[in-house]
C-alpha cells in the first residue's frame, strides 16, 4: 500500500467531513443572525410601547 492509495482512500471522507462542518457552520450562523434579529425587533417593539405610553401619560413600565 502506497501513500496515493491511502489518499484517495481517504479523500471521501475527508470531503463528506468537510461538507458536513460547513452546512453546520451555516445553520449555526443563520441561527445566530435570527436570534439577534428577533431581539432588535423585541428592542424596537419594547421602545415603541415606551414611547406610546409616555405620549399618554401613563408612567413607564419597566
């Protein structure tokens, strides 16, 4: 058995591992930008209830 062989023997699995890490990485990263989205528009909606109610008077609610 020589190195070439050995190679292309490995070479399937080192292409379905490296597949498989950059589809993960990509759901993970999507999951990490749609966390930060919900919590700016949590922020924005929390900010818009702030400023409505200091419209109308009523004191903030914390």
């Amino acid at each position: 058995m020589n190195i070439g062989d050995l190679a292309v023997g490995l070479l399937p699995s080192i292409g379905v591992g490296w597949l498989f890490f950059i589809v993960m990485r990509g759901i993970i990263r999507a999951d990490r930008r749609e966390r930060e989205a919900i919590a700016q528009m949590d922020r924005e909606e929390a900010q818009r209830a702030r400023n409505l109610l200091a419209e109308q008077g009523d004191p903030p609610v914390e």
